[in-house]
C-alpha cells in the first residue's frame, strides 16, 4: 500500500514537472529566445551576418590556437571547443530526429531560421562575458552572465539578484541535463548496442571524468580541443556518406523539409511516411531543439568564452558565435539530410505482441513479453465520431482513429479498421503516430513511430547496414561525454560565483564527476524534467541582460568594425 501511494505521489509530481516543463519551452519563452535574436541583429545592423566569415576564417586560423595575444587562460580556439562540447551533444542526433517526427521535415528550416538570428544573441553574451570578466584568488578568469550583470547594470541590485538567479539554475542544470541525462544516453546506447551492463559503462565514466575534470579547465580545454573537431568530422563523414547513398531521394526530402516548413497543412507521404504537422507545429518544435541544441541566448557558452586569452572582446565574440554555425547549420544540418533522404521518417517499430479480447464495452490484453507488464491491461471502450475511446482502471483517456488506408503496411498485417461492423478490428493510431493493430483473429500488435536515436539509427542503416548502428553509438558516446565535459566548467564558474569564491571547486569537480556514475545506472525522468526547467530558467536573466546592454554591444561591434577594415587592408599588402 505504502509502496503504490509513493508511486502515486511520484506520478503526480512527474506530471507536475512535465506540466511546467512544456510551459518553460513553450511558444513564451520560444519567442523571447528568438525575438531577443531578432532585436539584436536588427540593432547591430545585421554586422554578425556580414562579419560570419570574417570570424569563421579566425576560428580557422593558427592565431586562434595561440595565447600571446591579450590575457586569458586557454586559447581562441580551445574556448570555442570547451563551448561547443557542451553544445554539440545528443541534441544533434536525438534532437533533430525528435524534431522532424514531431514538428514535420518542416522543422529543419525553423532550426535553421533560429540559429540564424542566434548567432547574434550567442555573439552578445560572449562577447559581454570577456568585457565584464574578473580574475579569482587563483590567477583564472572568471566570467558569463552573473558577472555581466553585477557589473554591467547600473542598478547593481537588480544586477546581483538576477546575477545570482543565472548562477543557480546554471548549477541546477550542470547537474541534469549537462551530466545525469548525457551519462545516461551514453550507458544506453552502448548497452542496447553492444550488450555493456550500464554499472562498466558508469565506471568507465566515472574514472574518465574524474581525471579531466580534476585538471580543470586547461584539462578540459586541451581535451575538448581534439575530441570535439574529431568527433565533428567524424560524424559528418559518415553523414555525408549516407546522404550520397540516398542521393537519388534527396531531391523529393529536401522539397518536402521546404513545402512542410510553410505549408498551413502539410501532409508528409512517400519519402515522409506518416508524418503529419502543420506549419506551427514545425515552427515551435525547430525552434525548440535548435535552442536546446545550440544553446544560443541560454548564456552557458559565455561562461567559457570569459577563459579566452584574447585583445579584443568583440573578436573572441566573433570566435565563440561560429559555436551555433557549426552546431546548427553543419552537425544537425547533417542529421536532417540523412533523415529526409533516407526515407525513414514516419517508420514504425513492433513495440507489443499479444492478444486481446472484447467482452462488452470491455477490451482486454495481454501481452506476450512479460516484461512489458505495463502492456498487460484492461479498458472500457466506446466507439465514438469514427474514433476508439479507451479508458483505462484510473480513468486516463486514449483516443484512437483510423488508419488511412494509403499508409497501411500489407506486410505487418494491417487492414483498415471497418466502422460501420461495429468491431474494433483493424489498425487505428493514436496523437503521437503509434498504430494499433487489432487483428480479426484476436491477435495484438502495437507498432511505436520511431523517433530520437533510433530513428538517426535507421537513417545510417538505410546505407552502412549494422556499422550505421555502431557509428551512431559511437557518435551519442562521444558528443555525450564532451557535453559532460563542457558543462562541468559553465556548471563549477556557476558554483563559484554563489559561493563568492573558487575555495570549493574541488568539491563541485569531484561529487559532478562521482554523479556520472549515478546517470549511468538509473534513468531519472524526473530529474531530467527538473533540469530542463532549470536550464530554460537561466535564459530569463540572460536575456533581460543582452537587451539592457544592447546599447553596449552595438557600441562595441562597432567600433571593432575599424579593426577588421584594417586587417583586411593589411592582409592585402601581403
């Protein structure tokens, strides 16, 4: 009894969370993420577009890999690595899939559209956090948002309250989504890939990140620097591959991620599947995995950005901005492509085989795989308006309708579902695309839309058979492990900042890095919906922050656009 009322309690709190979850990365917080970008741009005269190549070419050069220019504590390059480890991560393999099932191939281009004006907005708070950067009792850099805005505002209580505000749910979120839910993915994919118990994987981990992490930011910057170009170019071969082999339906998936980016209604089929979403749809869930990918108006990245040794704040901004290039428009670019020329969007997987059977308005099934007990239920059911209504003992409601008859699958067995019988047999989907076969013979099947992972999976199997599987794996595995990496630092100079001081960050390294085994082992759902909060909460002071100080960066930009006629100009006489 006591052990259900836990449950229960756990439930309702899960479903509480969730609640404020959605609400948090609703259309609200979406458009000020967006619209901050927009004003932004627009107010420095749209200059981050104009100079992207003269920042991309200085990401690239060998200057960026030196400190001999200005003070700091780690290179150009390496600060844009250590900001891109945390940034490019499972967001750009499970993001974009998530995406594109749920907001349609449409939801690319609004991934593209918010990247676009969050280099802006990713240029800003960087380029603030070198401005407004201090130097600890230890000789380091410290800076990001909390310190932009104790020193910045002219209001310094406002500045140190929302200053305070960032730093906390920066900490809050180092811990969930920067660490418990990257370890997490990592055990399971190699779990569910190559048969690793989860506790060997969170060992493993545990030791590895308790090594770099220890070192500080140097170990995690010289470490970030090799692992995350690799890891990059890595993916991006393989991804590119796929795309080749599928170069015959990228054509039909590049016009479809248009038509359903600005179609009211737009309905995927071939290539798609069963797709379906509208334009608002693919709006609100692009916007949100592109965010959620690159990170661009969060303010973490400015956090690292502050350790760079650089001459000029508006020139290591320019470095730091390309993060959301590289993240958005190349790495989940790659991912799109694969996905929309592979022709997997829309599958399904067998998720339940059993039986049922209908007693009344009563309908019972029992599922073959023992383990899913959660399959093995009974419902009431009514038909109702063309739809199944089933209810089950608590009184949850699932609404089922038919399937069309174009997006039946003779092989699975599926046959389309005859009203006027009054029987319930045939193949009905429910809001999220999963198909419910109920078979004449009493037969159960319920195939799950793929979506995340494995649906990137099924992509680069489409190709390179099982070594697709492997690649992803690999892929998750790395990308994971270097957000883990990335978000220890935003996470400890967040930690530093609450505690007035770097006396304790040691202890935060240490008892992050110990915490990686616990995400390793356990799935904590509600611990990823808590952090997820947290993580949308820290954009609120950032974002009230990069306006109040738009006057200042749009002073900065440019004053530093003489500095780059100049150096143009003296690259010609060479």
């Amino acid at each position: 009894m006591l052990i259900e009322e836990e449950s229960s309690k756990m439930e309702k709190l899960s479903k509480i969370l969730t609640a404020i979850d959605d609400f948090v990365w609703g259309p609200v917080m979406l458009i000020l993420l967006v619209g901050t970008g927009i004003f932004l741009t627009i107010r420095l005269r749209f200059l981050t577009w104009r100079n992207l190549g003269y920042a991309i070419k200085k990401t690239l050069s060998k200057d960026s890999r030196k400190k001999d220019k200005g003070t700091g504590d780690i290179s150009p390059f390496s600060a844009l690595t250590t900001a891109l480890a945390a940034t490019i991560g499972t967001g750009n393999i499970v993001g974009v899939a998530t995406a594109m099932v749920s907001g349609g191939p449409g939801a690319l281009v609004w991934m593209w559209i918010s990247a676009c004006f969050g280099l802006t907005s990713k240029f800003s708070e960087c380029m603030l956090a070198i401005k407004y950067r201090e130097v600890n009792e230890k000789g380091e850099m410290s800076g990001g948002p909390m310190y932009t805005m104790k020193k910045g505002f002219k209001h310094k209580k406002v500045g140190a309250v929302l200053g305070w505000l960032f730093a906390l749910f920066a900490v809050i979120a180092s811990f969930g989504i920067g660490n418990l839910t990257q370890a997490n993915s990592i055990s399971d994919s190699i779990h569910s890939t190559f048969n690793v118990p989860v506790s060997v994987t969170g060992v493993i981990l545990t030791v590895l990140s308790l090594i770099i992490i220890v070192g500080g930011i140097k170990t995690i910057s010289k470490v970030s620097s090799i692992v995350v170009p690799f890891m990059a170019v890595f993916y991006i071969i393989a991804g590119l591959i796929v795309i080749i082999g599928n170069i015959s339906n990228l054509p039909a998936g590049v016009a479809m991620i248009f038509k359903m980016a600005f179609s009211v209604k737009a309905v995927g089929g071939g290539l798609c599947g069963t797709i379906t979403a509208a334009i608002m749809n693919g709006m609100r869930f692009g916007v949100a995995r592109g965010v959620f990918s690159n990170e661009a108006g969060m303010g973490s990245a400015a956090i690292t950005a502050a350790a760079a040794t650089t001459d000029n704040p508006v020139r290591q901004g320019y470095i730091n901005m390309t993060g959301t290039f590289w993240d958005t428009i190349v790495v989940c670019t790659i991912t799109g492509l694969c996905i929309a020329s592979s022709g997997v969007l829309g599958s399904t997987q067998t998720a339940v085989t059993g039986t049922y059977m209908t007693t009344g308005n009563e309908i019972v099934v029992e599922a073959q795989d023992t383990d899913n007990k959660e399959a093995d239920a009974a419902y009431t059911y009514e038909l109702s308006d063309g739809q199944i209504v089933l209810t089950d003992s608590k009184g949850a409601e699932l609404a089922l309708t038919p399937v069309a008859s174009d997006k039946l699958d003779e092989k699975k067995g599926e046959k389309p579902a005859d009203m006027s019988s009054g029987s319930i047999a045939g193949t009905w989907s429910d809001e999220a695309g999963n198909h419910y076969l109920y078979g004449e013979d009493g037969s159960y099947v319920r195939e799950d839309l793929v979506k995340g992972a494995p649906l990137t999976i099924l992509a680069f199997e489409s190709v390179l058979g099982r070594l697709g599987a492997w690649l992803i794996c690999i892929g998750i595995a790395l990308f994971a492990f270097s957000t883990i990496l990335g978000w220890e630092y935003h996470g400890e100079k967040a930690f530093e900042y609450l505690f007035k001081g770097p006396k304790f960050n040691m202890v935060y390294r240490i008892v992050f890095s110990l915490i990686v085994y616990i995400g390793a082992t356990v799935a904590l759902d509600i611990a990823w919906s808590f952090s997820d909060i947290a993580n949308a909460l820290m954009a609120v002071p950032n974002l009230i922050c990069l306006i109040a100080l738009s006057g200042v960066v749009a002073k900065e930009v440019n004053e530093f656009q003489k500095v780059i006629k100049a150096e143009k100009l003296e690259a010609k006489k060479k």
